[in-house]
C-alpha cells in the first residue's frame, strides 16, 4: 500500500506550572518567596529525511503528543524541558494546516524541518513576582497549553523525469531496464498502482531520478481511472517523458494518445504545459511497428514533434533515449536558474493582527486575543493577589479604556477565554 496523503493530529507539550513556595529554614522561618518556573513544553517538528518514502508509518497511528513540561519547585528549582517529538516524513512532502487550509511548509530538502506544534511556555513561580513593594506574592502562573492542531501531508515524488503514458504502454518494463527498480510487469490494464522511482546511470559519474507514473486515462485529470491521485507527482520533474504504446500501429492512433495524455496534464495543472517533453515509441521490436514506422514519425513530424524509437523489452534506441533525457534535464535546470528569483528580490510581507478584539454577544462583552486568552489562563482569579495582579496587566494593554468605549458600565459581564467576571472600572 502507497499512501501519499494522511491527515494527522499534533500536539505539542504542556509547560509546567510555576510553584508558590516561601523559604523556611532553621532560624530563617519567614523568608521570602523561592518558588521556581515550570518546564517549557516539547514542541512537535516535521523533519524530510531521505530514507523514508511513504506516509504509510502514519495510517494507524495519526496522533501524536509531545511531552509535558514539569511544574517548578521551591527553592527556585525550574522545572524540566518537555522534549520535543520529531515525525520524519518523506523528502517532497507538502504540510497543510486543516484549520484555514494554510500550506506551512513545503519539505523539499532532505533535512528541512518545519515546528507545527509550538510548547506551551512554563509558568512563573511566585519568586519571579517579588517586587520592593510587593514583597510576598502568594500566587503562581499555570503553564500554557501546548498548541494542537489538524495536519495534512501531501506528498509529491522528488523525481527529475517522469514516465507518463496510457496503461500498458511499457513504462513499468523501461524502468525495470534502465533501472535497479523492481515495479510489476504485467500484460494487463492498471498493472502499476503505485508509482515508482528508479536512479538511471548515464555513465560512471552522471545520474538522475525516473519516476513510473501509474497508467493515464482520458478524464484522469478529473479522477477517471486513478486520476489526480498520482498525476500531482508529475508536478516536480523538470521533463516528461511520454512513452507511448506502438502497438497501436497506426499514427494517428498514436498521436492521439500522445495529445490525449497532454490535454490531461494540461487540464490538472498550467505548471505541466511548459515543461520540457520527450516522446518515445515503445515496442520497436514488434514488426508491425516497424512496417508503420515512417507513417508514425510522419505523422509526429506535421506536428512538429520529434521521436525516439525504443524497445523497452529488448532495449534497442533505450541507451540513446537515456542520454537525451539527461541533456534535456540539465537544459532544464540551466532555465530554472534563469527564471529563479534573486534573493535580494523577495519581500517579506507582514500582517498586522490586532492584540485583541472586543464584542457584545447577549449581554456580555466577550475580549478575544491569543496573548490575553493566555493570561485568563495562566492566573487563578480566585487568589486576590493574582487577581490584582491580571487586572493591572489589562489596564496597562488598554483593554479597561477599549471597554469604556465599547459602552461598558460598572457591573456589566465581561468574558475572557472561559474566565467570567464582572466589569468595576
């Protein structure tokens, strides 16, 4: 089974909570306030590595949690760091968040590694809040929830060269030729359910990645046969390599397959109309196909098309094909490097958000914002001083004057995060 898209659930650690302690020692019974911050939460990183192909690891297990941070201690002791949780996934693979279907990173490098899931920070214990003139704080932070979030993998080939063609056109049998790859070889419709990748040697130094593309139907593009399932993977090779059956005989039967599978690409994808492109006749050893040879190059030569004729089965023209599929590819490349934007170009876009929002929802003024739904977390509003302590802190963020403007009065409902509380300016 080739699995190539998987949703996953992540959730990142925990952070400790910050400990209320007073230091009590022989002849020191009242000293003062030693409580420690808890521990940081473990993060959850997606990392590309090259050694692992398939999203098939996640299917049973789609959930994952990174550890908790620990709850501080006295004598100023912080707790422990929760350790981060690394998922590798293949090289090529695209991450997705399902929240806003937002694309968080494209994995493309073997290495590269995206956070998804950042660790909640640890609370502060109650030494951090001792001031000249607040000598004995009796209250502590709750450390912060870890984020969790839905995540989809999208994974897409990392292969230079795609063989694309209706099914059984011999693909399968070209790359088990060119290749150590082992895909399955058979004489009937859809043999190939999985794509494939194969390294090609040119010579003892030069080589490049080919990837079997499962056969292609007309409407694949529209998910007839196996559709856009693996036609996404074409998107990443530089040259297409069309591999068509001979056997069709006669060449307007093949050149319609050759437009057909060409107007499926084009429909899935603008990206795939202007790749560079190679055309090949497979099954030369057939004699019917000889015989139909001139008609055949004939018939691509009006289009303006050149061919190569191969046999996949004996390998006859195969090397010459090989050797031209390298050249386009660096040809390929050279125009990547003059289309590619220089970096000094690239602007960095940022986008202003609001520190937090206030409306009126039946009766109750309801404060939205990532940072002070942290805060209502964070304090138990039950202990005075940690009351007195987060009211100031709203003040100074402005929300008390936002709430004046809003139309608040003395004694109105005010809502934040799942704290309630009544409004007294």
């Amino acid at each position: 089974m080739f699995i190539d898209e998987i949703i996953i659930q992540v959730k990142a650690g925990k952070g400790g909570d910050g400990c209320v302690s007073f230091r009590r020692e022989r002849f020191i019974p009242k000293g003062g306030p030693d409580g420690g911050n808890g521990g940081r939460g473990g993060s959850v990183y997606l990392q590309a590595d090259l050694q692992i192909k398939t999203l098939n690891e996640y299917f049973r297990n789609p959930h994952f949690k990174a550890e908790n941070g620990e709850n501080g201690s006295g004598q100023k002791k912080t707790g422990r760091n929760g350790n981060d949780l690394y998922l590798k996934i293949p090289v090529g693979t695209i991450v997705q968040d399902m929240k806003d279907h937002r694309i968080l990173a494209d994995l493309s490098q073997d290495g590269e590694e995206i956070c998804v899931a950042c660790g909640g920070s640890g609370g502060k214990g109650n030494y951090s809040f001792k001031r000249s003139a607040f000598q004995s704080p009796k209250f502590a932070q709750r450390g912060e929830m870890g984020e969790e979030k839905t995540i989809k993998l999208d994974l897409k080939l990392i292969a230079d060269a795609a063989l694309v063609g209706c099914p059984n056109a011999g693909k399968s049998t070209f790359l088990a030729r060119v290749s150590q790859a082992k895909p399955k070889i058979a004489d009937y419709p859809f043999t190939t359910l999985d794509p494939y990748l194969g390294v090609v040697t040119t010579d003892g130094e030069n080589q490049f990645v080919l990837a079997d593309i499962p056969g292609l139907i007309e409407g694949a593009s529209q998910g007839a046969g196996l559709g856009t399932r693996f036609l996404k993977h074409i998107e990443r090779t530089k040259v297409i390599i069309h591999l068509i059956d001979g056997a069709r005989v006669e060449g307007k039967n093949i050149l319609k397959d050759y437009y057909a599978i060409k107007s499926e690409l084009a429909q899935f994808s603008s990206s795939l109309k202007n790749k560079e492109e190679l055309i090949a006749i497979n099954k030369f050893d057939l004699l019917e196909v000889q015989q139909h040879m001139a008609e055949i190059r004939e018939s691509f030569a009006k289009e303006g098309k050149s061919i190569f004729f191969i046999s996949a089965l004996t390998g006859e023209g195969v090397r010459d094909l090989i050797y031209q599929i390298f050249r386009t590819l660096k040809l390929a490349e050279k125009k990547e490097e003059y289309l590619a934007v220089p970096a000094h170009n690239k602007l960095t876009h940022y986008a202003y958000r609001q520190a937090f929002t206030i409306k009126k929802e039946g009766g109750q003024f309801v404060i939205d914002g990532k940072e002070i739904n942290k805060l209502a977390y964070q304090y138990d509003l039950d202990n005075p001083q940690a009351l007195r302590y987060f009211q100031e802190k709203l003040k100074r963020w402005g929300v008390e004057k936002a709430l004046k403007k809003m139309g608040a009065q003395e004694g109105d409902m005010v809502r934040i995060g799942e704290k309630e509380f009544y409004f007294f300016p």
